[in-house]
C-alpha cells in the first residue's frame, strides 16, 4: 500500500471542510461509517488499517501503516499532528506510530535482507537499519560490525541509497543486492570498492519504499523490534546500553 504525505493530507484537510459538511453522530459505529465514506472517496488507493476513537472527544484517528491522521466524527474536520496526554506525559501519536513501523519491518522478508548476526545464543538485540553505500556514518558503523555482533545486536540492513532510483549510489546498493554473496559484497562496497554493475531482480526499490513509510529521512536509521527510531550512528558500547534501558523499560 501507498501512503500519503503530509503536502496530500494538508490538501486533504482543505477539501474536507469545503466539501463535507456535519453529519449526524448517532454512536461510534456511524461516526466510523461516515469516516470510512469519506476517506474512500478522498483516497481511493489505499483503505486505512484502522478507524478508532481518540481520548480526545469526538475525534478519531486513522492509521495507514506508520501515517496517522485525526478526523471528526462527522467527516467535516482534519488534522495531523501529535496528540499527547498531558496527564500521563505521553505521545499518543507517536506510541501507534511505533506500531505502525513494526509492523512495516516485520512484514518484510528477511530473505531480501543482508544480515549481520553473532551465533543465535547469543542474540539480545534485532535492529533493522536502513543504510546508504556511500553514507560515511554507514561506513562507520559497518566497520565496527564485529563490535555489535559481539555485544549481541543482530544487523539487518535496507537499502535506502538517499539520491534516489538509477544513481550511482541506488546501482552500488542493487550491485551488493545481486552479488552471490551479499555480505562480503557489502563489506567491499562499504570499504569503497567498487563492485561491477551488475543487474538482477532486486528489493532495492521495495526498501526505498518501505523507508518512506517508516518516514526514513537520513541514514543509517535504526528501527527497533518495537517500532522505536534511533536515528544516526551510535558506537557499539552506547548503543547496547541503550538498547538494553529501552528493553528495561518495556
């Protein structure tokens, strides 16, 4: 599935309150029929994972993957942006975001995948990192490979080569993707060798895909098991501690 951008949903919200006016609101589940009417028609390409009710009265939030918007029970108001509860000191938004990131990454196969792991006893940690060849903090990383294997922390990259599609970096990412053995081929490239072009029915452009609906911005980021986002480079020993409060804390 496609998902919008925040310039579509700005658009959106515009046409909303020109086009739709108040509904009656009889109860949740015509709140959710009007709200499910309305976005059909607004964007017919893709139907929302979920319609739910906010803590905030009469608003209910729309998930299509990690993207979330607010919508009125009556169909007419818009808006995208974080929700927090003040009480409790927490984003809402960003909790179901993380949900939505999780399951992004953990729909896809980690066959099309490069993976660096230390022996299965020794795994406490699953990141799934988008990376770029020619990112030097990716290089970075990737030089201390044995590091984060060694503390625990499985490795397993996407491709998101940042210039976009037929660029020298997106053809280095597609050469590693192709190459019989595609760790060793990665660790050349990464190392700044330059591998034959080569050619072959690849999931480059499917993670390019998937690093814009986790809203993949720079590399390398980092996507944890729950959806969480560490954004850059962490050295080994910073990044276990950290990995290891994010477990503690659930």
């Amino acid at each position: 599935m496609k998902y919008f951008m925040k310039k579509t949903v700005i658009a959106l919200a515009i046409i909303m309150s020109v086009t739709f006016g108040p509904a009656a609101v009889s109860g949740e589940a015509e709140d959710i029929a009007t709200i499910t009417k309305v976005l059909a028609q607004l964007m017919p390409q893709g139907e929302p994972d979920s319609i739910k009710p906010t803590p905030f009265p009469g608003m209910y939030e729309a998930l299509f993957g990690p993207q979330i918007i607010y919508i009125s029970g009556d169909g007419r108001y818009m808006f995208e942006g974080d929700l927090y509860d003040l009480k409790n000191r927490m984003n809402l938004t960003e909790t179901k975001r993380r949900v939505g990131r999780a399951n992004t990454v953990r729909a896809m196969d980690e066959k099309d995948m490069i993976v660096f792991a230390p022996e299965a006893a020794k795994v406490k940690h699953t990141i799934t990192a988008f990376t770029d060849i020619d990112c030097g903090y990716c290089r970075k990383m990737h030089k201390q490979m044995k590091q984060y294997n060694e503390l625990g922390i499985v490795m397993r990259y996407l491709a998101y080569p940042r210039s976009g599609v037929n660029t020298p970096s997106y053809y280095k990412a597609v050469s590693v993707w192709c190459a019989d053995d595609k760790k060793a081929a990665m660790t050349q490239s990464k190392s700044g060798v330059t591998l034959p072009k080569v050619e072959c029915e690849n999931p480059v452009k499917m993670h390019m895909d998937a690093a814009k609906t986790v809203g993949v911005t720079g590399t390398p980021t980092l996507v944890l098991e729950n959806g969480r986002v560490i954004p850059g480079y962490v050295e080994p020993k910073r990044l276990i501690k950290m990995l290891d409060q994010i477990k503690r804390e659930g």
